[in-house]
C-alpha cells in the first residue's frame, strides 16, 4: 500500500473583503520532493501556503499531512506539525543577531549564547548558508537575511518546507547553492514547496509543479521533467510572456550629457566598514546603467547615498550637474531623482496605511491648498496609477499590507515614476513579479529611458541586466571593478567579475 501524500490540501476556498483569494484549491505534495507552485500574481498562491503554514483558517476544504487531518490555529500548531514557510517579507528582528533571529521562540530556557552561536554556526555550515551568527540583521544585506529565514526554519527541523520566492533575492550562484541544499533535503525525506517566478529554476530544482489561476488549481502535480519554462508560462497566464531577448535600443543613450553624476562615494557602517569605497559613476539621458554583484558588496549602500537615505563618509551626488549635497529624498525627489528601493516594505510603502495613502506619499504636496491634502485628487491620482500599473487591490481605502508582494511592488515602481523623473535609481524593481508583471515593468523603464530617464538598475538576476542595461559595472567588496558593454556582454563574464576572475575597469 503506498504512503499518503506528505500535503493534501483539497477544495480550499479562502475569501477577504471583496476579493476571493482561493476558490476551490488542491494540492498534492509527495514526501520528499520538490514541488513548485505556479501562478500569476493574485493567483493565490501565498494565501494558499498561508493556509497550509496556519496563518490563515481557511473558509471552506481540508488539510492533511501524511494523510491526517489538521486545523491550525496559529503558525506555532503547524509549526509543532512540522510545517515552516519562509516568507518572501521577511519576519526578522533587526536589532537581534543571526543566532537570537533563528532560535527565537524555540531556545532552551537557560539560554547559552555561546552554545546557540556555534549550534547556528554548524547548521549554515551544513547547508551552505555561511553567515555570522553574532551579526545583528539589520547589517546584512537582504541575500543575507533570506539565508537567516531558511536557517530559522531548518533549526525547527521542519518536515515540510514553504519557500516562497526564495531566491527572489539571491544571485545565481547562490541560487543553485540553494538548489542543492533543496535537493539534499528533499533526499533526506523532506518534502519542499517551491513557489517562484523564476521559470528556469523550476525546471531546475523540481519534481512536480502544480498551477493556479484565479485562487484555482487549473493544472495539478505536473511532471517538471516533461515541461520547459515557456509552457509553464502559458500555463499560468494563457500566453507566453517571457522576456528572454535584449532590449532594443531606438533611441540610443547620450552618455555624454550625464542625467545622474556620482564621483568618489564613501560610505563606512557604524563599525567604520567602507561598505562602498570610492565609487564613481554616471549615468547618461536615456541610459540604463546596470549595477551586478553578490549581495551584501555594497549595492544596497550605494543606493541609499544616492537617495539621500545614507550619508556618504566622501563623494558628491549630481543631477544635471546640480550638486545635491546633503539634501534628503524629499528634496532630491522635488529636484527630480526617484528611488525604487529593495526592501519594499520596510523602506518603501507604509504597510498600515491605506493604498491610496502610499500612492500619494511623491505627490501629498500637489494635491490641496496649504496643509490640507484634497483626498478626492488624491484617489483619482491612486486610481489612475493603479489602473496604469495593474494593481490588484480589495480597495483603495484598505490597508497595503493585504496586497500580494507583486502589487505591491507594482505600485511602488508606478508610484516612483508618476513624479516624471530625470533619474531613478531602480534596487531589484521586478523581484517577487510573475512573468506578465516582469514584462510590464521591464517594458516602462525601457519606455521610460527612450523617453530620456536615466535609470541605475540594481539586480541580482544576471538575464534582466543583460537585457535591459547599455552598460553592466559589477561591484565587489564596495568598489566597481569591472564594466561591460551589455551587447557583447555574456553571462560568464559578468559572473566572472562578480567572482573575482575578471575585471575590465580599475575603480576610478
């Protein structure tokens, strides 16, 4: 007789104030594999993992493991059941360390320091996932903190393990690393719930994919071996919409005529760290300048000086030749530089407030007479963004925090340009979005930068830089030490650089 599927989730359904989020999910997850969940953004896919991890109740269905029937609480009963997800919004405690993050809430009740630290210590070792245990989260980079998430849950010795958009933060050498330790626990009895836009990595790391649209199951436990990234796509969307050629360029860059000038930035941490040492940079009307590296080299940093978030140690910031010193992002937003920052949730929207409140935080100042903010110009301005972007909201009065990581990412990068920009300096702005998403956004910072807008790219997935940027510069240990021309460029070379193997430029 043949074992129950390790996860059995059957006719889910799963409603919130005017949206259905599922509607009628399956799944099935054999034990020890691993198995990708597809879809769209607004699929339903993160409610469905909610449900399965005990966030949510769901309204109506059943969930079984090894063929049991649970109703979780609370994430600590699925948790004692042995199911942990590590979830694409990271649930850290900034001021706590690596090790205090990942034995939270399961530590001895005489807590050992020492004893965790080199207990934390052995477990990264044994999965690849290096880091320093005695490190506070809030230095690390965000490659680093999704390393702590996956510790976090391998520490509880989780049977049955959600990654939601894993590697949405990682470089590719980390992300297959980070295929070989799911196919190691996957051999070790584990059963792994993969959920990606990263079609390749599907096709890469997993078993079996299951495909959802509009909150339902419309293709169930499909081979991998059988499917490539293009029928996946057609799966999840009805068309295919992947972006795999290069940009082409109908209004070449004027690197002559720099739109954003950075000249020797400094920055130190509070350990008195260069995090960036002495970068130099420009950045021409109409160009996109592409920024590759290993996370935690620098990228985050930079890009925080840039926006007036971070005081450089040295160097100047120029905008049309206009130095901007010490000014802070409000004003360097009013003199025409926006920032789409990586952590979209911490740094760049206000999970409490509503949608339109964070559609309006560029424009507040536009909209009313004095001090008062004329709400009715304020939901025609968040209307109409979001009808431009495809937000999928329950509402433009309900709080941002209830929108998927895709929307809301959508939002920001819409929110960014409706200042009409001269520069914007774009972290990661399609991390998290699924292939019409990516599609949409690459196509408006193309549109965007034929339109004259110089935009800095950082991104940590090698085929976007490649195919968006005129120019790739790749950092490493804070510096840029090496730059291509992105049309002759290749994927080796530029992750040769990253590695350390190859330079083309001597920082400035």
């Amino acid at each position: 007789m043949s074992s129950p599927p390790a996860v059995e989730l059957t006719n889910i359904w799963k409603r919130f104030p005017g949206v259905i989020a599922n509607a009628g999910a399956e799944l099935r997850v054999q034990p020890g594999t691993v198995h990708a969940v597809l879809g769209e953004n607004g699929a339903g896919k993160t409610t469905l993992m909610n449900v399965l991890a005990g966030v949510y109740r769901p309204d109506e269905g059943t969930v079984l493991l090894d063929g049991v029937e649970h109703v979780f609480g609370s994430p600590a009963d699925a948790l004692d059941a042995g199911v942990a997800m590590v979830h694409q919004e990271f649930r850290l405690i900034p001021t706590f360390t690596v090790a205090e993050n990942v034995a939270l809430g399961s530590a001895p009740p005489v807590l050992r320091r020492r004893e965790i630290e080199e207990q934390v210590a052995d477990l990264a070792k044994r999965f690849g996932l290096q880091t320093d245990p005695r490190r506070e989260v809030w230095h690390l980079s965000m490659g680093e903190r999704q390393r702590v998430e996956i510790l976090k849950a391998l520490w509880r010795d989780a049977t049955i393990l959600i990654l939601d958009e894993p590697t949405a933060v990682l470089t590719p050498a980390e992300a297959n690393e980070l295929g070989r330790i799911v196919a190691a626990m996957a051999a070790d009895g584990r059963s792994i719930i993969f959920i990606s836009h990263k079609l390749d990595e599907v096709t890469r790391f997993c078993d079996e994919a299951t495909v959802l649209r509009g909150g339902a199951t419309v293709a169930a436990s499909l081979p991998v071996s059988s499917l490539d990234a293009p029928t996946l796509a057609e799966l999840m969307v009805g068309e295919s919409t992947l972006v795999s050629q290069r940009r082409v360029r109908n209004n070449p860059a004027d690197p002559d005529q720099p739109v954003l000038s950075v000249r020797h930035m400094t920055v130190h941490d509070i350990h008195g760290i260069a995090t960036v040492d002495d970068v130099s940079l420009e950045i021409g009307s109409g160009e996109i300048v592409g920024i590759a590296g290993v996370a935690g080299n620098g990228q985050r940093p930079l890009a925080d000086a840039i926006a007036g978030l971070a005081t450089p140690t040295q160097g100047s910031v120029r905008l049309e030749g206009d130095e901007l010193g010490g000014a802070g992002p409000n004003v360097r937003t009013d003199a025409g530089l926006s920032y789409v920052p990586e952590d979209r949730i911490g740094v760049g929207l206000a999970p409490r407030l509503s949608v339109t409140e964070n559609a309006m935080m560029r424009t507040y100042r536009t909209m009313g007479a004095g001090p008062m903010v004329d709400f009715g110009d304020a939901r025609r301005h968040c209307e109409q963004l979001i009808d431009e972007f495809n937000v999928k909201t329950g509402g433009l009065d309900a709080p941002i925090a209830g929108l998927s990581g895709g929307n809301l990412q959508r939002l920001l990068v819409g929110r960014e340009l409706a200042t009409s920009p001269k520069a914007l300096v774009a972290a990661q702005p399609t991390r998290g979005l699924d292939v019409q998403g990516v599609a949409a956004i690459q196509e408006v910072l193309v549109a965007q930068a034929e339109a004259g807008l110089g935009i800095l790219l950082i991104s940590e997935d090698l085929e976007e830089l490649l195919a968006l940027s005129d120019r790739i510069l790749v950092m490493r240990e804070g510096r840029i030490v090496a730059e291509f021309d992105a049309e002759t460029a290749t994927r080796a070379m530029v992750g040769e650089a990253m590695a350390g193997s190859a330079s083309k430029r001597e920082p400035a």
